[in-house]
C-alpha cells in the first residue's frame, strides 16, 4: 500500500472538513429556505384561488370584469403559470389567455386530470398539490356556477386552478445565499490557511525531520542527529528515538560483525560495519549492488543458496566463505534469517557475517599440526615395528644358533656320556 505524506493529508483533510462543514450549513441553509418557500407559496396559491372563488361567487358569473382583473393580476407575477376557471367537466370557461377558452384542461395541464377535477368538485376545501421535484405547485378549489333560468339552486361546479412555476424563485434563493456565502467562505479559507501554516510548522515539519532522521538511522548512519524540541509529544518522540539511535550505535560499535540486509536476488538494501576493511567496498557503494557483482562466483553461490534456504526454512546458520578484502583474504562465518515481508510483496533478508580468519587459521595450523603429529607417529611406528621385527629377527637367529651349538655339543656329549656309562659298568677299565 502506497504511504501519504501527512504535510499532504493533513492540510486535505483540513480543507475537505471545512468543505463538508460549509456544504452541510449550505444545504441545510437551502433546505430552509425551500421549506420556507413552499410555505410561503402554498399560503399564496391558496389566497389566490380563495380570491379567484370568492370573486366568482360574487360577480356571479364566470365573465365579470372584476374577476377577468382579478386573473390578469394574479397572473402577472412572475411565479404563476396558469390561471383557469373550469367547469367540473373538464371545460375552461375562462383564462389569464383568451386562447385557452373553451379548451379542455386536459390538453392544457395534463397533470392535472379530469379524475382530480371530479374529486375536487364535490368539496369545498382547496387542494394544493406540489410535485416531487418541488418546482411546480398547484391548487384547485371548487364553487357553485351561476343558477340557470330554470333553476332554483345552482347544481353545476366550477373550478378555480392556479399553478405556481417555482424554479425561477428557488433559482433566485440559490443566487441569493451563495452570494450571503462568500463572506463564510472567504472566512473558511482564512481559517483553512491559518491552519494549514499552524499545522505544518508545529506538527508536519517537526514529524518530517524525525522522519529524515530515521530513515538515515535504517540506512546506518548511527551519528545523525535526531531533532528535538516542539510539541512535548514531538519532544518526546525524538528523545525515544534519539535513545534508539545511542542504544543502536553503542551494540553496533560492540559487536564486531558485519550487517546486511539482501533482497531475495542478493541485492544489497542496506550494508552495515564498523570495520569497513572488512567490507567488499564502501557500505554506500554496496547498496544496490547484487552479491554476484561484489563476490567471485564459488561465493556468491554459497550466499544464494543460503538465502533460497532462509526463504524456504526461515533461517540458514554456520555457512561459511573465503572473500578478498582490503585487509587481505579473510574468512567470514554467515548466518541468515528472512525478514517480514515489505510493503512491494518482496522478501527480504538479514544477513550477519563475522570474521573467523584467526579461528580458521588456527583450524588449518591444527589440521597441519595434527597431520604431521600423526606422520611421525607413523613413522615411529614403523620404526618400532622394523626393530620389533629385527628383534624377533634377531631372537630366531639366536634361537637357530642355540639349537644347532646344542645339536653340535650334544653329539659328543653323547659319546663322552656313553663311555661314561661303560666305564662305570666295568670297573676294570678304570685300571
């Protein structure tokens, strides 16, 4: 989701509120002003159709001068479209225009209908009527025709009808009160203006510097100065993060690894180090690089793999690289753990490196140690062996010779034995 700057949102907010609360008095205003004319107009259609029945009872007739003045007059306002005397068939028996005599209402006033016109004429109680768009008013009120000659009591109806065309009225109430407006809304723009300058100086541009701020802290610049001041809660929230910023560069200045932050490709978002001899190249050179750039390729393999296995597993531990760096060919033990998704739906990884140089070449010198350590025990056994064997050699030589000088002294042994034994069988041989 695409972030807002709130030194945008909040003088648009502003200005939409005032907007909306301007709008709302102005309609409600109108709305008024609407009710108050139709009001003011239904209390006029009903006068002028009362004269016009009034006048008609009078004179006596439908062809008085009185009433034929009457009709003109009402009908020279500027709001009244029609005036008609009908009978209750339907027949205009007169008209504000001679050339409406004698036609049917029908085909003068449509809406009006010979059905209403029936309904009406057997009461003596006006009826108005106002359409629904509000901008056509009606009213039609029944009297007793002039009695004919053979009549004691007249038993005919007329109909007096009068419409009122409101648009032009209410088009002037319009004009009116958005001219009675501009004075608010000069007003509101004052207002808006005097907030907006208010907003932005105390509360948008204070924010904005803690955003700078912090967006240098993400980038690892641990020394940039964080701004205070303003509002307590601004204060406040600048001392929080300020403390952030110490607490961050005290760990960072104590902990000797190299820190980055790598996106699923191997581009480098963010490069972090306290010892930049350590570093490929400088941390602002890095960003936006990718490791297949920076690294040999053998390297840049074991990095990749091990972010495929982060983003597989979560994390990917102990792997370790040979790299060539300003402080000459070092060794760096890595371990990388995958991050929270950003806001563009890309993963991206923490990846922390640390030198091992001095624990790998004591390894290696070990390995070497251990090797020759073994040759020479190798060697000594052989020695040992060759006089293990010369022994035996030498014991078997004694051995064979034993046995032959005992072989070789026995033979006359045995004869001298032999002669003993005769000698002590015959004493005579003694003599």
């Amino acid at each position: 989701m695409k972030q807002r700057s709130l030194r945008r949102v909040l003088p648009l907010t502003l200005l939409l509120i005032l907007l909306v609360a301007g709008l709302c008095s102005f309609v409600l205003t109108l709305r008024e002003r609407q009710a108050t004319l139709i009001a003011a107009s239904r209390h006029d259609i009903l006068a002028d159709v009362a004269r016009i029945v009034r006048l008609s009872e009078q004179a006596q007739g439908t062809a008085s001068t009185l009433l034929a003045s009457e009709i003109a007059q009402i009908a020279c306002r500027p709001q009244v479209t029609m005036v008609l005397l009908i009978d209750e068939q339907g027949t205009v028996l007169t008209a504000d225009r001679s050339a409406w005599r004698s036609r049917h209402v029908e085909d003068l006033a449509p809406q009006l209908g010979l059905d209403r016109v029936r309904q009406v004429a057997t009461r003596r109680m006006a009826d108005w009527r106002l359409q629904a768009d509000t901008r056509v008013m009606d009213a039609l009120q029944s009297f007793d025709l002039p009695m004919g000659r053979e009549e004691m009591r007249s038993s005919r109806r007329g109909l007096a009808y009068v419409r009122y065309d409101l648009q032009s009225q209410w088009q002037a109430t319009l004009e009116q009160e958005a001219l009675a407006r501009v004075p608010d809304l000069l007003g509101l723009l004052l207002v808006f203006a005097v907030l907006s300058w208010l907003l932005d100086r105390y509360i948008a541009a204070p924010l904005a510097r803690l955003e700078a701020a912090a967006k240098a802290l993400r980038g690892g610049a641990w020394q940039a100065e964080v701004p205070r001041g303003g509002f307590r809660e601004i204060d406040q929230l600048g001392a929080g993060l300020d403390a952030l910023r110490q607490d961050l560069d005290a760990t960072w200045r104590a902990i000797p690894d190299l820190m980055f932050e790598i996106d699923g490709q191997g581009r480098y978002l963010q490069a972090i180090g306290v010892r930049p001899e350590l570093l490929l190249d400088a941390p602002q050179s890095l960003v936006g690089k990718t490791i297949h750039e920076v690294m040999p390729p053998a390297s840049a393999a074991i990095v990749q793999a091990a972010l495929d296995e982060a983003d597989r597993e979560g994390g990917a531990w102990g792997k370790e690289v040979a790299l060539d760096v300003p402080a000459g060919q070092r060794w760096f033990e890595f371990s990388v753990a995958r991050k929270s998704t950003r806001e563009d739906g890309r993963a991206t990884f923490l990846l922390i490196s640390r030198d091992v140089t001095e624990r790998k070449l004591n390894a290696i010198e070990l390995a070497r140690l251990n090797e020759a350590l073994e040759l020479r025990v190798q060697q000594r056994t052989a020695e040992l062996l060759n006089a293990k064997n010369e022994a035996e050699r030498a014991n078997q030589s004694k051995s064979e010779f034993l046995s032959r000088m005992s072989h070789e002294l026995r033979t006359p042994l045995n004869a001298i034995i032999g002669f003993s034994h005769l000698l002590d069988a015959d004493p005579a041989l003694t003599d």
